[in-house]
C-alpha cells in the first residue's frame, strides 16, 4: 500500500497540512502595493519544518515559484499548488488535519470548513489582518497552538496538568 508523504503507514499523519495564502499573509498592505513582511524567510522555513505545506491562493503557480526562488524561499518552491475554480476551498483535502491561514475566506468558504469538517480531524482557519507590518510572530503563535492541539489529539504528547505545572514553576522560581 503506498502512503503519501503526509501519512505514516497506520494511516495518521506525520505532519498536520498548511494551507497558506499569499498576499494578506507573507505580504502587508501598503500604499496601493503589497510589501513582503519582515522575516517572511524565517517564517516560511519554520513553516517547512513543521507542516506539510500547500500554497492556496489566487495567484498562479507559476507566479509562486517566480516568487519563491527570488525571495530565497527554495523549499516553499517545490509546495503544492491545488487547482481550484470558485472557492479556495475545493484544493482543501478535509481527509487530513489541516490550518488554513488567509487574510480574505469568504462566508461561503468558511461555510465550507464547517460542513465537510471529519470528526476526530483537527481542522482550523487563522484569520489574518492584511494590515500590520510585523504579523508574522502572531501568525506562528497561533500555528504553534494549533501543533499543540494536532499533537495531544495525535496521542504525541499530552499537556501538563495545572497541578505539575504550578510545582514546576516553583521548582523553577527556587532555583
């Protein structure tokens, strides 16, 4: 049986799937432009370390790759780039855990994630605000609480209870 590259032979995955936009999210609104956040390259590495990554946006492949390769991000080149005619949401796989970082889901689209979500799956859409300079340590914030939520649902780890935690903390503040 083979296994694709997100899934481990019991059939879990090994990686939950990003799907990521583009303008809105690795760019910034400016004046009538889009300029590339500040560490944009750090944020797209880390993403590749942790996620399976998909490129979801309006922009076409070939644009993507253009943009990869000149901004350095080599291993966002080879990302995914699901076709999709009306709605960005007929390139999701809801088969798989998976987030969703756009700064512009339609209602429709978001009605989507709802109704095809698959119980058990950890399924999440992080609203981003085109607007701000500097969004990119909030966008990974809330990518990291989403591995969080992926892991303990995965049985990878499980979260501390309050009770160790305040006797860590203590242990910690003695020393």
């Amino acid at each position: 049986m083979e296994t694709s590259s997100s899934q481990s032979m019991s059939g879990s995955q090994l990686r939950p799937t990003l799907y990521l936009d583009v303008d809105g999210v690795l760019f910034h609104t400016g004046k009538r432009t889009y300029n590339l956040r500040p560490e944009a390259g750090e944020f797209i590495m880390w993403c590749n370390d942790h996620f399976e990554c998909v490129w979801l946006t309006a922009w076409a492949e070939v644009m993507i790759k253009q943009l990869a390769s000149l901004a350095y991000f080599t291993c966002a080149s080879r990302w995914k780039c699901p076709k999709w005619k009306d709605k960005k949401t007929e390139g999701i796989d809801f088969n798989t855990d998976f987030v969703w970082v756009d700064d512009n889901a339609s209602e429709e689209e978001l009605e989507d994630i709802k109704l095809f979500h698959r119980k058990g799956r950890i399924q999440d859409v992080i609203h981003v605000d085109p607007n701000p300079v500097d969004h990119l340590p909030w966008i990974q914030e809330q990518l990291e609480e989403f591995l969080n939520r992926w892991r303990v649902n995965e049985g990878i780890y499980k979260p501390m209870d309050d009770r160790f935690k305040e006797e860590v903390d203590k242990a910690l503040d003695g020393q």
